[in-house]
C-alpha cells in the first residue's frame, strides 16, 4: 500500500515539473537553441561539402580585368557562408561547428567520468559512515581547496596538451560535488 502512494506521488511531482516546464516559453525556448546548437555541431559533417571550402573575397572581373570585392558571405561558385570567411578564405561556421564538436565531447565525457568517480564514492561514504566518511570527504576537501583551473592547467603540461588529457583531468577533478550531492542524499 506505502509502494502504491509513493509511485503515484512520484508521479503526480514528475507530471506537475513537466507541465511547469512545458508552459514555461523560456525554459522551452532555451532547450530548444540548445539542441539546435548541439545537432548543427554533431551533425555539421552531412553538409560539410555545402559549407566548407576555401575561397578568397577578392573576385578579379573577367570583362575589366579589376579586383573585386564579393559579399562576404557569397562565393564564386553560389555557395553562401553564413558567419562569411576568415583572411584565409575559410568558412567561419564550419569552424566554431567543429570547436563546438569538441566542447561537447569535453563536457559530456567530463561529466560521465565525474559521476563515474563521485557517485559511487558519495555513496560509499553516506552508507558507511565512521572511517569512509572521514576518508573520503576530507579527500574531496582537499581536492575542493586547489584552484582547479590551475591544477588542469599543470596536470595537462605535465601529461601533455590533448583533448583526452583534458577531458581526464577535468573528470577527475570534478568528482567532488557529485560525491558531496550524494553523500548529503
């Protein structure tokens, strides 16, 4: 009977935020970019070949034989870019689509390695207690004291500078609040 009331009630909370959320245009709207962002990002190598070529704003005129300057947003052949060109002739979206590539598998893959390390820890020292407790919350004291950016800033020149070295010391540091969240569960 207890069971039953609590699955209900779970599910009469759960039905009350999304039906709050949902009427929430801002919430929504916000979502919404979001994912679009996220898709152009993760999906930008399907229209690669539509966006991303090298070409130079500086168009000679075949009839007066003069240096011209195109739109910056037009090219010779009709393809449009968007954001326009850098000096070099090359496509500005296609750019900040990959930098947004390698954003998201930084902070996705961040956050997994995060809740991998701080989840299991948190509920280790909550349903333990005594000696864990103390262990592993003064541990993530500590870890919690270091200025974490300039902690990564020295682990990635000590290990060297690459996205996965990144990515790790990132997870690793961040463990501390999951484990706090779900140790104060």
């Amino acid at each position: 009977m207890v069971k039953a009331e609590t699955t209900t009630m779970e599910k009469r909370v759960k039905s009350q935020a999304l039906e709050k959320f949902v009427h929430n245009k801002r919430a929504v709207f916000g979502v919404i970019v979001v994912l679009v962002i996220a898709l152009c990002c993760l999906l930008h190598d399907v229209c690669k070949a539509q966006f991303y070529k090298v070409s130079t704003r500086n168009v000679k005129n075949e009839e007066t034989g003069q240096w011209e300057k195109k739109p910056f947003y037009m090219v010779e052949d009709g393809r449009i870019h968007i954001l326009g060109t850098d000096k070099d002739g090359r496509d500005n979206f296609t750019r900040l689509m990959y930098g947004g590539r390698i954003s998201l598998f930084v902070g996705i893959a961040s956050t997994i390695i995060s809740v991998l390390i701080g989840v299991p820890l948190g509920l280790l020292a909550g349903y333990y207690r005594g000696i864990w407790e103390t262990i592993i919350m003064r541990a993530a004291d500590i870890f919690m004291s270091f200025p974490s950016m300039i902690l990564i800033l020295v682990l990635v020149a000590v290990f060297g500078p690459s996205i996965m070295n990144v990515t790790i010391v990132i997870g690793v540091l961040g463990w501390t609040s999951m484990a706090k969240l779900i140790y104060g569960n």
